[in-house]
C-alpha cells in the first residue's frame, strides 16, 4: 500500500514559487515518496533538533523536509528549501 503524501503550507507556498522543470523535479521527487519514503542512500538523511525529528530528503540544491506518520500512512511534507537556507529553516522550527 502506496503512502499518503500531505503537503503542508511552507511547502506548498515554496512549490508555487518554483520555476520551470524545477517543479516537474519537485513533483517527481514527491512521487517517489509515495512509494518509499525512507528510502536507502545518500539522498535522504534524519535531521534531530531540540522538539521535531525530520528526514530530509535531497534533490539537487533543493531540500525537501518530511515526516512520517506510520500509524495513518501518511508523509508530511513541511518545507522545500534551498540548501543555503536549511539551517534556518532549521532555527526557526526550533
């Protein structure tokens, strides 16, 4: 049984503001969650902080930020930002 990806508001505002086949890489990327999101490799790593636990997942310069809900299936996609703000990002989350 496929996942359930849920896009939350950071991430869909970043999607929207995304050009050309940077989307189509985004929307591909988010697909594959559907099928595995904890997949295997360098493209996706667990990111601790003080209250959240996220997996993060690589694509290109982008970074897609997720969690994951076992009990409902269900992948939430926090945020998609570049890789010069993930450490913002990061801060202001904690």
């Amino acid at each position: 049984m496929p996942w359930r990806v849920e896009l939350g508001s950071d991430a869909e505002r970043a999607l929207h503001r995304l050009r050309g086949d940077e989307v189509q890489r985004m929307k591909r990327a988010i697909d594959a969650l559907e099928a595995d999101p904890r997949r295997a490799g360098k493209a996706v790593k667990a990111i601790q902080g003080k209250r959240d636990r996220f997996l993060r997942f690589r694509v290109r310069d982008r970074r897609i930020l997720y969690e994951i809900d076992d009990d409902r299936k269900v992948v939430i996609v926090e945020a998609i930002v570049h890789r010069r703000d993930l450490d913002r990002w990061l801060n202001s989350r904690r």
